[in-house]
C-alpha cells in the first residue's frame, strides 16, 4: 500500500516579507524605548499627570558666580523617619481650601513704638513674661521697634502671599540656589522670596545674574529678591539682619497661612506644597523643625559657632547659654540660637522651619 504523505503549502512570500517587516518595526521601536527612558531623566516613557515636577532648569547662573559657595556634605544618606507625600492635585485642593475658609480668631497684637535696637530694650525676664498670656488684648513686643527698610511695591506684593517660602543672603554670604521638584501649579499658589542687601546685589549684578536696570522687579528664577535697603533702623552686623526675615517671616507676610523658611545652604528638593501639608496639614500642627544632621544639642551648635568663628562675640554666646540654663531650657532641645549659627542642614525635607497660622 502507498503512504499517504500530507505536504504543508508553505506562505506566499509576500506574506513572509510582511511579517520581516512587521518583527523589524517591532524590534526598532522596542529599541528606541529602551534608549529613550535609559537616557531620560525621570526615567518614563510618558509623563504621568501635568502635575509631575518640572525637569528643566528654572534658571543658570554663570559659571563665575558663587563657584566656592556650596553646602558643606553631610554624610547622612537616608532619613529615620520616611516621610509619605499625598497625591499632588489632592493637596493642592485641600491647601486652596484652608487658605479659603481661615480665619485666625485669636489675633497677636504687638506693642509698636521706637527704640534703640530693632528688637527693643527688653530685659530677659520681661521678655519670658508675655510667653504664656492669655489675654489677646495684651501687645507683645515682637521686632518692628525700627522701621525695616524695603519698599513700598513689595510691601503690597508681600501681604498678597497666602503661601510663602522665604530665604535670604546678607553680606554676600551664600549663594541663590533654585528649588527643583515643583509641579507647574506651584509657582501659581506660592510665593518665593529671597531677601538680600546691598552688598549681595552688588555681588549678583557683577556676576551678571541680576541686572539693575528694572530696580522694583527683581527675579532669579523662582525667587522674587527683596533689596533691603541701608539704614542706620538695622544692626550693624549683616549677620543679625539676616534672621530678621527668619524669625519674624509672619510679620513681613502678615497675611500668609502657611510659610516655609530655608537656608541659603541647602536646596528645597520637594515641591513646598507637599511638605506644608505633609509636615502641618496632615498632623494638625503649628510648626515643624528640621533636624541638624550632626549636633544634637544647643550646647554643642554654640560650641561650633564660637569655634568657626561664625559669631564674634564668644562672650555673649557664653551668656546666651548660661540664661537658656537659667531660665530651665534643656541643652539637648532642638532649640535654635537666635545668633547666626552653623547651619549645615541636609535633612529629609531640606528646610528649616514651617509654619502655620
């Protein structure tokens, strides 16, 4: 008997040029992905939300400014206590909500008048008296004694900030550094503001990263500058005037709800929106402090700022000790000295103080 033998008709061969073609383009285009999200700097093939942090630099500065002018490195690589971020287009909603409907019904009045010094001639003990009142029909002297010379178009711009994230540079001391990470509805809900003087803009202008030309409107990047003017109202030592603004943030933006302070020495790395509602919003607190990533307590960070010389009055760093002591403080608190310390801060959220009110 013959075998049956069945024969497989094989396919056209214009079919078969189809399918080459066809697994060609595959292969191309799965090349091409691999290559465009090893190379791309969020590493995605496609954007998420437009609510993703903006890639693209907010501004360059020349290579000859500020080349010497870095943070110190810290050798701290992770935070203790990870911090969780809510969805981005949630906190924006939930923040634009607070500032709507807040009202503050117990509002601080403060003692106004002239003085020899910024900060009044308060001795200590008067000073601890007005800590715990409970009387909101009593002033309490909070700065101000002098006039603090800026002028009168960023006054109006800052008491229109319901948001505000704030830095500043005296003496030519620091470098401007742009924060990264900000979603494009950020820069629309919060103010930033960079205060310098003149030494610092004299600085900015010969490097070529500021022009004086439009004198009421100066910007670098993100940052609004606010030239504080020379006056005899302010301390002789820049130093001191540079944490007027620190200290007293809810006096220059009298209307802000929420305000971050950052050190010119570190950079904001989160989008400011994120951290004010993971840091106040979501616990329910007036404020948040960042942890200094070597000293543990005020007795050492005295210690550091006599030893680098960042304040010269080693005798009054003494002094200022000794009545924190007195007065029952605990040196291993986290309490900050009001002279200019050494603030070497690189911690999880990359700022220094957030406030509400």
């Amino acid at each position: 008997m013959g075998k049956l033998i069945s024969v497989t008709a094989s396919p056209p061969l214009c079919v078969r040029s189809k399918l080459l073609c066809f697994s060609l383009v595959y292969l191309l285009t799965t090349l091409s992905l691999i290559l465009y999200v090893s190379l791309s700097r969020n590493q995605c093939i496609f954007r998420y939300s437009p609510f993703d942090p903006i890639q693209t630099k907010r501004f360059s500065f020349p290579s000859s400014y500020g080349e010497h002018k870095y943070a110190f490195p810290t050798h701290r690589s992770s935070c203790s206590s990870p911090v969780f971020f809510s969805d981005y287009w949630t906190v924006l909603n939930e923040i634009h909500s607070i500032c709507r409907v807040s009202s503050s019904s117990e509002t601080l009045r403060y003692i106004h008048g002239k003085s020899e010094t910024f900060g009044g001639n308060f001795s200590t003990q008067k000073r601890f008296s007005y800590f715990n009142h409970s009387n909101n029909d009593v002033e309490v002297p909070c700065g101000f004694f002098r006039d603090f010379p800026i002028s009168n178009s960023d006054r109006v711009e800052m008491d229109k900030c319901e948001l505000v994230v704030a830095s500043a540079i005296f003496n030519d001391h620091d470098k401007i550094i742009q924060p990264v990470g900000l979603r494009v509805k950020t820069l629309e809900t919060v103010c930033f503001y960079m205060f310098i003087d003149n030494k610092t803009l004299n600085s900015l202008s010969h490097h070529n990263v500021i022009s004086k030309n439009n004198p009421k409107d100066y910007r670098i990047g993100a940052w609004r500058i606010i030239k504080i003017s020379e006056s005899d109202n302010l301390y002789p030592n820049p130093a001191m005037n540079g944490v007027i603004p620190k200290y007293l943030i809810h006096r220059l933006f009298p209307n802000s709800k929420f305000s971050i302070w950052v050190d010119t020495k570190i950079q904001l790395m989160i989008d400011p929106l994120l951290l004010i509602h993971s840091m106040l919003v979501i616990p329910e607190v007036d404020i948040a402090i960042s942890k200094h990533p070597f000293f543990v307590n005020t007795i050492e960070e005295a210690m550091a700022t006599a030893r680098w010389k960042k304040w010269g009055d080693v005798d009054g760093l003494r002094m200022q000790m000794e009545t924190y002591c007195e007065h029952g403080l605990k040196p291993w608190s986290s309490h900050k000295l009001p002279y200019p310390t050494e603030e070497v801060f690189t911690v999880c959220v990359y700022t220094e103080v957030m406030t509400r009110r």
